[in-house]
C-alpha cells in the first residue's frame, strides 16, 4: 500500500500553502522597501531641485541688490550671505591614461617552421579586431 493513503490531503495542503504564504511574505518585504527607496530618491531629486532652485534665486537677488549700489562689503557686514560660485560639472575620470598601440600582435601565436602563424598569415596581426597584413 502507498504512503499517499495514510495522508490527508488538506493536511498536505495546509502544508503548502503555509509553506507559500512563508516565501510570499519574503516577496511583499522586498516590495515594500523598493517602493519606500522609490520615493527616497525621488524625494531627493525633488530637494536636489529645490535646492537648485532657491541657489538661482539667491544668486539673482544678490546681483540685483549689488546692481542697485549695494557693495559685497556691505551686504556681508549686515549678515546677509553671497552666492556660492556656481558648480562646474565635474568629469570623472578614472586617473588612468591608456596605453598606446603598439605593433605586437593582439594574440600569442606560435609561428611555424615557414614564418607564418598557425592561421597561414605571414606578419599578420590584428588591429582593433580587424586583421592586418604588413
């Protein structure tokens, strides 16, 4: 007689959907926290925006208080703040230079008896993927 008779199907059931509503529970956690990072970042973006913003306002009140016959001196003497200098995009660069091309092959290929490579070419290399015969 088979061991399937001596269970009960709504046990064995009962057992999966357990076992499901476990890894679900998983699932609806990570859900959760990428719709929480979701309005993180766009709640950033929005002050980055803001901030922008409010930087353009300032630099534009500043010139027109200092166009108005207001002097830098005096209008940090009475506490008010200059404009930051505007940003420059930054370039990143990784601070590597690349090396030069030069004319050995790309690949090591043995050479036969006869001066050719094993491909048949005689002073044949390779230069940027495309084969070059000298």
């Amino acid at each position: 007689m088979s061991s399937i008779t001596t269970l009960d199907k709504d046990t064995v059931l009962a057992r999966a959907r357990a076992a499901i509503d476990t890894r679900t529970r998983y699932v609806e956690s990570l859900f959760d926290a990428a719709a929480a990072a979701s309005a993180a970042h766009t709640a950033a973006e929005a002050a980055r925006s803001a901030a922008a913003d409010a930087d353009t306002a300032l630099a534009k009140a500043y010139k027109e208080a200092v166009d108005a016959g207001w002097t830098p001196a005096e209008l940090k003497s009475a506490g008010l703040p200059a404009p930051a200098a505007p940003r420059k995009p930054s370039r990143r660069t990784s601070g590597r230079r690349t090396r030069p091309a030069t004319d050995t092959p790309a690949t090591d290929t043995p050479a036969t008896a006869d001066g050719t490579d094993s491909a048949g070419a005689t002073g044949a290399r390779t230069d940027g993927g495309a084969e070059v015969h000298q």
